[in-house]
C-alpha cells in the first residue's frame, strides 16, 4: 500500500512538474533589452540575436551591428548614453 501511495506521490509530482515552467521558457520580448531614461525621455537597446540590436529613441528605431557598439556591452553603451544625456542641459 506504501509503496503504490509513493509511486502515486512521484507520478504526481512529476506531472506537476513538466507543466510548469520557468520564466526563461516564456517569449519575453523584454529579457534581452536595457533600457534608461534621460530628460523624461527612454532609450532602449535590444538584442536581435544576430549580432545587431535596435535602438530606440523618441519613437525611432535604428539597427546598428555589434561592431558599432565598438566592443562596449549592451547595458553599459546604453548607461553611457544615459549619462551623457544627463550632462546635456
């Protein structure tokens, strides 16, 4: 009797398990940007996955390569832009 209640537990557990899922499973369009603000205004970059990303402005969008970033990190070229913005009067 024992040991059909614990395989029943371990069957049960393991359907529980293969449903759920963890937030890197979901298509979360927002885990592969950085984004800041300067002046009320946010700048965003996001990885394409294919050595580009978009950069987003004021309602624009540019492509540049991972060559334009000139070897600088996603979140770090966006915290640049962020604190030279804050500089700007």
């Amino acid at each position: 009797m024992i040991k059909k209640f614990t395989f029943g537990l371990s069957i049960f557990a393991l359907m529980a398990l293969s449903f759920s899922s963890c937030s890197s499973d979901d298509d979360n369009e927002d885990a592969s940007c950085e984004s800041c603000s300067i002046q009320g205004e946010t700048i965003e970059i996001c990885d394409n996955g294919n050595d580009t990303y978009t950069l987003t402005a004021g309602g624009e969008s540019e492509t540049i390569s991972s060559e334009d970033l000139e070897g600088i990190p996603p979140a770090e070229y966006i915290g640049l832009i962020c604190t030279l913005g804050d500089l700007v009067p």
